[in-house]
C-alpha cells in the first residue's frame, strides 16, 4: 500500500494596512504528481512539495521535489502527521502550536483522498507574509500520478487563519 502526500504551499506579502487577498488568484491547490520515482513502482510513502510565491508572479512553482519513504514517521509538517490503522485507514493528525496532543482531523480508507489546508501570518512593520499550506493526502495500491486532478475530495477542511498552526 502507498499514502501520497502533496504539499502547495503558497507564499505572498501585503503591505502594512492592506487587506489581504483570501488566497493568491491563479495559484493552484491540486497538481498532477510528477515526475514520476524512478522505477515507477513505489511502496510506503511519497511526498510532492511544490512552492509558489511573488517571484515569478505565480506563474510556475519556484520550488517542486518529490522524495519518498519507506514509512511515515519521515512525513510530519508544519503540525501535519499520518499514522496508519490496522483497519487498514490512514489516520492524519493536526497539532497546534498550544497542543502537546494531536488531534485526528480525518480518516481515509484505502482509494479515498482528502485535502486540509490552513494558511499562517508572519507580520513585520512595514509588510505581512502570508503562506497558505494546502495538503492533498491520499491511502491506496499503487501510484496514480493524476489522483487529485480526478473528482473531488472525499474530506475537504479549509482552517480559518486564527486556527492555524
């Protein structure tokens, strides 16, 4: 079996006193995963993080990778971790910075996909940078590199910014 992890993250800067936009236009929260691991054939875990911000004006990510695992203990971020049931489910996992727990945010079924996403502000005196996360995750038997351009998700949590880790 195989858990696929996708990470968009999403960067941008609002000067001191504007509003900020509710996410960058034209930024995507779902891609194909490519390239493909070498081989082809994959068991544990990938992870595709892929990076847009200003520089570029959006236009194409400024930073893409794909590594994979042979488990999930490798796969925690930014507050996000996974852990595989004996159901079998994939279980994932949010913790906040004022938690010493996590707490499960949803539980996938093997061919299910689910999307969280949560963004954070880092405010300095003239500007805030902002950053949206948005990770697809999904359980299943092999690799399908357009497993989140397929349908919809069967868990979509949008976090609102003040809940944010």
């Amino acid at each position: 079996m195989l858990v696929v992890v996708q990470l968009i993250k999403t960067r941008w800067t609002v000067p001191h006193g504007q509003r900020p936009p509710q996410l960058c236009q034209g930024t995507p929260e779902r891609l194909s995963v490519m390239p493909l691991p070498p081989h082809g054939f994959v068991q544990g875990a990938v992870l595709h993080h892929t990076e847009f911000d200003e520089t570029n004006a959006y236009t194409r990510p400024t930073r893409a990778n794909l590594r994979t695992y042979s488990d999930l203990r490798h796969l925690y971020h930014n507050g996000l971790g996974l852990r595989l049931n004996p159901v079998p489910q994939l279980e994932v996992l949010l913790r906040l910075p004022e938690q010493t727990t996590s707490t499960t945010i949803m539980q996938l079924a093997i061919g299910e996909w689910g999307q969280l996403s949560y963004k954070t502000r880092f405010g300095l005196e003239r500007e805030a940078t902002y950053t949206k996360y948005t990770f697809n995750i999904t359980y299943r038997a092999y690799l399908d590199p357009f497993v989140f351009m397929r349908g919809n998700p069967t868990y979509t949590i949008h976090m609102p910014l003040e809940h944010s880790p």
